[in-house]
C-alpha cells in the first residue's frame, strides 16, 4: 500500500450544509412537556413493576397482550406505529420481543433524553456499553497489551459476589451491552454465572478472547448462558508473525480453531479483532478476506493507543496518512456488505459520512453502523468518542475509567460507590460531552459531531483529555510535536 497523498484541508469533503440531517422527532423532543411525559413513562415503580414504557413497548410486541394493556397503551402504540419507518409492524414486533437488548437502549435513551434533552452529541444517565476488564490473568504476553496483564490474576480482583452485585445495577439502569474482557476472560472462574446474571436482564453480551479456550463444548456452554458475541484477536494472517506478537508458539492455530468452533455453535457470532500498527498495516485486506472465508460476521479495527506495555511500541504508532488510507479501506469494505465492519477510531464517522453514497453505510459508533438518513441522524447524536459518555470501562479490582485505554483516569471504584453515582459524577464529565471544549482542529471540526477525536490517544500522548488526537490529518502538527 502507498500512503494516501492527502491533506488536512482534505480530511473534510463535505460542506457542513450536507451534514445537517435531521428528523421530525427531533423537533418534539425539545419540547419541555414531551419531556415531562417521558420522565412520567421511564420512571421506577413500586415494587419489581416496569415502567411504564416497557410495559407499552411490549405489549406491542405481543398480539397476546392483555386486552386492558393494549387500551391503557393505545396512544403509546399510535405514536410507534407512526414512527417505526420502513419497517412493518410484524418486523418491529419481533425485535422488540427477540431481542431485548434493544428495548433496554430504548428505555435507557428516552431516560437520558427525558433528563438532559436532545444534546449534541447526546448526554446519557447511563452508559449504554462497559466493557468490563473481567480479570487481570493472561496466558499470553502480547507486546501491545493495554492492560498490561500477566499469567496472575491481580491484587483486589472483585469477588463473584461484587460481579453479580453490578450486573444488578446494570440491569437497574437498563445498561443494554457487556463485552467482557481482559486478561483472558476464558480463565476466570466467574465468566458463567455472570454471563448467566446478564441474561436474566435480557443484557447483550459479548467477549474479547485470544480464543485459544474455544473447545466445541466451551462454546455450546456460553451460548446456553446467553453470549451472543465472541470476537477474536489476531495480528496477522500469517502464524509465525502472530505467535511472535502474543508470545506463544502455535497461539496463530489455536485462535483459529477458536473461531471456527464459534461460527459452528448456533446461537454465536464470530468477530475478528485487529489492532493495526506499522508492522501489520499491510495485512489489513488479507486479513479481512480471511475473515470472509472463515465465515466471521464482523472485522474490528483497533486503534493502536500506547499505554500499558503499548508504550513500548509507541513508534509503531501509524502515521495521520496511513490512518486515513486505512479507513478509506475500511469504508470500502463496509459498503461492500459481505462482512460487517467496525472501527475504535473516531475519523471513520468522517470517513464514512464523507464518502457514502445517500443510501450508503455509515459508521454510527465504534460498536455499530447502518444505512441511509435515519443513520446519519443517529451517529450525530451517538457517534465519536463515546468514552466516558456513551461508554465506560471497569478494571479487575472495581475502578471505573472513561475508557479501556484510560487506565489512569480513574473516575471512581464501585466498591466505594455506586456505578451510576461513579458515572454521573465523572470530574471529566463536561468535557467528555462539550467537544467543543477541545484543543487544535479537533474543537472547529465540521466534522466534530461525529467524531470529537479519540480521547484516550489525545490522552496518552499529551496527557490532557482535552489535547487534539494526533491521529487525524487535521491535526498533523500535532503529530510533527510527537514525532519531531
């Protein structure tokens, strides 16, 4: 691959004009009154009883449903009706009652906007994904490990009892998504009943694994407990260049083995991880054509961050040109359709936004994507940096950080406080939501909506929060300060 000749003034194509998308439901949602009915329809009630939203949304979705619920929710089925778009009503039905997950993001958005208003980007109560650092313990030794972690599990790792105690509090608050992570989550004695708590919640939930663990059997039992969602690391697609990287001879076959047991097990999804440097940057393609003849659902594209043993490899880091061409590849990939694609880096919202066709796809999060309008007005609100604002991330032993490449920004510890109090009183809690509250071209962005630049490299390169991300083209002086 050639680096792509671009400059910054060329990061941005689209006139801020055509990024001003919106739908009708905005509008309503500025409205105090509508807000004061949503608080009335989110809210707790006596006893286990659901609120009053819940109740509606699935009693629309079951043709079974109390004949008093479908009267006393009838104006509250009207309006879905009126807002369910190109889907019918059989296919809205059905993923409201097949798929939990989004009835809890339901719930948890109309919350957040009921609280704080339709915000730019959107402010939440409640992160709508943690990706929870399960235990510290790791058979491998990987030279990029942003956590640092080692063949012991640490010092004031949470008991099972504390586990079980959070995903309580996340079924509360209607937190939809878990990926668990690590270390290896595959070595802790506790991944099962807390993947089996999450699904007493209806809680999506998914785990970062080198792989190697995935025996058929493993993989029949946690699909049994509700995982839905396995992603698997690998560095390149070649076996000696990977096992180098992990640390362990023959760890290449054995990921392999491990996704292949996964696409056999009904009820499981497969994914590939790749963290993207200077010695892996021209695998990017091939790596993504053997996920396709592997039968992997989804590629993800790491953002390379140095922290944890990462420092060591700081100048493996991609330049802001080779970031640009690789999400110009990976936006390439998604608008082909034959494998779902996502990225960590913030940028592809502006890739995406940028280079889409009106029906195209575009990246909504660093977790999801979809087509059209009705996708551009999510990620103005959604996309970006979601770090301490959409997502959050819990360490072994209970701190909370905004972010899995924030380790020192610790917000809290959840054997002090609440989950939700930790979250709501973040000391960074403004600026993760105020992108304008920015260094360099990453606060006069048109493009800052979808994107903010990635915080935890911002963070780990000038240590402020609030620095430009030295990643983007816009920022590329920024890059010159770290490079020299």
């Amino acid at each position: 691959m050639t680096p792509l000749e671009h400059t910054p003034s060329e990061t941005n194509t689209k006139p801020v004009a055509s990024l001003d998308y919106h739908h009708p439901l905005e509008k309503w949602l500025r409205h105090d009154w509508l807000r004061w009915i949503l608080r009335k329809l989110t809210a707790d009630r006596p006893g286990n009883a659901q609120p009053h939203l819940e109740r509606a949304l699935l009693s629309y979705a079951d043709p079974q449903a109390p004949f008093s619920e479908k009267m006393l929710y009838w104006p509250i089925h009207k309006a879905i009706n009126r807002m369910r778009g190109s889907l019918t009503p059989q296919q809205l039905r059905a993923k409201l009652a097949g798929h939990p997950p989004t009835l809890r993001g339901i719930i948890a958005t109309t919350r957040s906007v009921a609280h704080f208003g339709l915000t730019t980007p959107q402010r939440w109560l409640h992160p709508l994904f943690v990706v929870w650092n399960f235990t510290n313990r790791c058979n491998l030794r990987c030279n990029h490990c942003y956590q640092n972690s080692t063949n012991q599990a640490a010092d004031g790792e949470l008991t099972l009892e504390q586990k079980l105690d959070l995903i309580d509090q996340f079924g509360k608050h209607y937190i939809p998504m878990v990926a668990l992570a690590g270390g290896e989550p595959t070595l802790s004695p506790d991944l099962e009943p807390v993947l089996d708590r999450c699904r007493k919640y209806g809680i999506h939930t998914t785990i970062a694994t080198h792989g190697g663990l995935l025996t058929p059997e493993r993989c029949r039992r946690l699909a049994d407990l509700g995982l839905r969602y396995v992603e698997v690391s690998l560095d390149s697609i070649h076996p000696e260049v990977h096992d180098r990287f992990r640390g362990v001879e023959g760890m290449w076959q054995q990921s392999i083995e491990g996704i292949k047991n996964v696409i056999a097990t009904d009820g499981l999804r497969a994914g590939i991880a790749m963290c993207v440097h200077q010695d892996n940057f021209n695998e990017v393609e091939p790596m993504i054509e053997l996920a396709i003849k592997l039968g992997v659902s989804c590629f993800a594209h790491f953002n390379f961050i140095p922290v944890g043993r990462g420092k060591e490899m700081a100048a493996k880091d991609l330049t802001p040109h080779q970031r640009e061409e690789l999400l110009h590849i990976l936006h390439h990939w998604m608008q082909k359709k034959t494998i779902g694609i996502i990225s960590t880096a913030p940028q592809f919202g502006r890739i995406s936004l940028a280079n889409a066709d009106e029906n195209g796809i575009i990246s909504c999060s660093h977790a999801g994507n979809g087509p059209g309008t009705k996708a551009r007005i999510v990620a103005k609100y959604l996309g970006g940096c979601g770090a301490g604002r959409t997502y959050a991330c819990l360490q072994p032993n209970g701190d909370v950080t905004p972010c899995v490449y924030m380790p020192s920004r610790i917000m809290g510890n959840v054997k002090e406080k609440s989950f939700s109090d930790i979250f709501q009183q973040s000391p960074w809690w403004d600026l993760f939501c105020n992108r304008q509250e920015r260094e360099g071209s990453c606060a006069v962005c048109d493009y800052r909506n979808y994107c903010g630049g990635c915080r935890a490299r911002a963070d780990a390169y000038f240590d402020r929060i609030d620095e430009a991300d030295p990643g983007c083209l816009a920022n590329l002086e920024d890059w010159k300060r770290i490079t020299g």
